[in-house]
C-alpha cells in the first residue's frame, strides 16, 4: 500500500524489452495506468489517456501503461 508522502518503487521490463525504473523518472510528473482490453472503463478511457499524452507530454509528463491481460483472466 502506498500513503501520502511515500516513494513507491516500480522497476520492470517493458514488452520491447527496454528497462522501465520509477526512479529514473524522478523530478516527472508520472501518471501510472493500469488497464486490459477486458475492462469496458479502460478502453473508453484509452482515447482519453492518448490525448492527455499528446498535451502534456512535451511539458513533462510520463504515462507508464501496465496491461494486465496476462495477469488477471
């Protein structure tokens, strides 16, 4: 569980491969979306979350997506 004023930890590999490490995102504003394409909510909000990316991007903000298809069934 993670409180107010916490520093979560979250280190993984992406599906390319690529190393992904809250820690090194340090100083970004992080926005972590956890969704599957069996979760109605998720995938209406999906246009939503690329046109948040679209704006905010360039001013600093990172989405970390974390699909959980292979984790839930």
């Amino acid at each position: 569980m993670v409180s107010v004023g916490d520093t979560p930890t979250l280190a993984f590999r992406s599906a390319d491969g690529a190393p992904v490490d809250l820690a090194r995102l340090k100083g970004k504003l992080v926005l972590i979306d956890l969704w599957a394409t069996w979760c109605g909510p998720c995938m209406e909000e999906a246009g939503h979350m690329v046109a948040v990316n679209n704006e905010y991007h360039d001013k600093g903000l990172q989405i970390i997506g974390i699909s959980l298809e292979q984790i839930v069934n």
